[in-house]
C-alpha cells in the first residue's frame, strides 16, 4: 500500500472558456511532477457528455502544498474549488499509465468516487469482503481494466472511508454494470457513488506502487 493525497477539484461554471489558455501551463507543470514520482495519477472529471467538470490527481504528501501553490487551473479559474483527502493506493498488479503519443479524442475510462457508510458498522462491512473484493480486482488490475484505485482515508494513516476506481470503461453503464457485483457493492460498503468520465493526457508517470 502506498499513502498520498487524493486531490479533487470542481470545475468553475466557466471552466470551457478558461481552460484553453492555462491548459499547456497545466500539463507542464503535471509531466515535471510525474516525472518527478510526485505526481502518480492526473486526469479530468468529465461529464457523460464529454465536458470537464474538475480534476482528479494523486499527488505525494510531501509535493502536495508546492503542486497546489503552482497549480494553473487554480490560479487561473479553471477550478471552482478543490478538497484533499488522505489516500491509499492499493497494492496490485497495476499496468504502465499511458506515457507517450496523443491523448484520446474522447472519454475512456469511468472514475467511480464512492463513499461508505457513516455508521458504526461500516468499517467492518468493508473488512468483511475486502479479500473477495481484492480476488476479483487483482485480475483486473493485471490486464488494465482497473487501471488505477484505492481507499480514500478519514485521517492520515487512518480508517477507510470510502473508495476511487479508474476503469477502462467508455460509458458509465459499462462501469455500474462491471460494478454492480463487485464485493463492495452487494455488500453494502459503498452507499453513496458519484460516476464519471475521464481520459488520460499522457504523462511521464514512473509504474505505480504494486504488490
């Protein structure tokens, strides 16, 4: 397991208009990060439509205030507002993010951003399927299909909360459907999931952190 922050960001009403001019400052300062191994994972939030609707990144805690003082979508109105979380990468098999050549036209994966439960229960509904959860996504892990995921943390080091998942889906049914009988879903970990698009820029990522 690998500790980070998960940054989320929402896009501002305007973000369309604004996006273009800071875009190439963007990807500049995301690629000297990647290359860094600070940077682990960036990628916009897009809507079933195609339109950017915020960012999604996992950055190094100790790059974490230096990558958000220089941010160009947040200096420059792309961002609305953005939240960090403490994360845990999962540790899996995990396939080389794309590095090299064009960015897709259009969305090729599905982000789920799921939440568990606020009750007492809910950490041990989590520890109760979390070894079937693991067996069902470590093969996917070794193909590509889940290309990147992990828990979402109440505290630095602390209790799972909740749940990010990139998939190589293309529609956000495929993504709820592949879902829908997931461990995690059947047994009532996840009670409040956000579903979206997203594509990658192709960046100089170093492997993710596996087993």
């Amino acid at each position: 397991m690998t500790d980070c922050t998960l940054v989320l960001a929402k896009g501002a009403a305007d973000a369309a208009e604004r996006i273009g001019a800071v875009r190439p400052a963007h990807l500049d300062l995301l690629a000297s990060l990647a290359e860094a191994g600070d940077l682990l994972l960036g990628v916009a939030v897009m809507d079933e439509a195609g339109a950017y609707r915020g960012s999604l990144l996992l950055v190094a805690d100790a790059a974490l205030d230096r990558y958000l003082e220089a941010e160009p979508f947040r200096r420059g109105g792309v961002w609305e507002s953005h939240a960090t979380h403490p994360f845990r990468l999962a540790s899996l098999p995990w396939r080389p993010l794309p590095s090299s050549g064009p960015a897709a036209p259009s969305p090729t994966h599905s982000i789920a951003i799921a939440r568990d439960g606020a009750d007492p229960e809910a950490l041990s509904r989590r520890l109760a399927v979390r070894d079937a959860h693991f067996a069902r996504v470590h093969p996917a892990a070794e193909t590509g299909l889940l290309a990147a995921g992990g828990a979402i943390l109440d505290a630095p080091g602390g209790r799972m909360v909740g749940s990010v998942a990139i998939t190589a889906h293309p529609s956000l049914d495929e993504a709820r459907a592949w879902w829908a009988v997931d461990p995690y879903m059947t047994g009532g970990v996840w009670r409040d999931t956000a579903w979206h698009l997203t594509r990658f820029a192709p960046l100089p990522y170093r492997p993710l952190p596996g087993p």
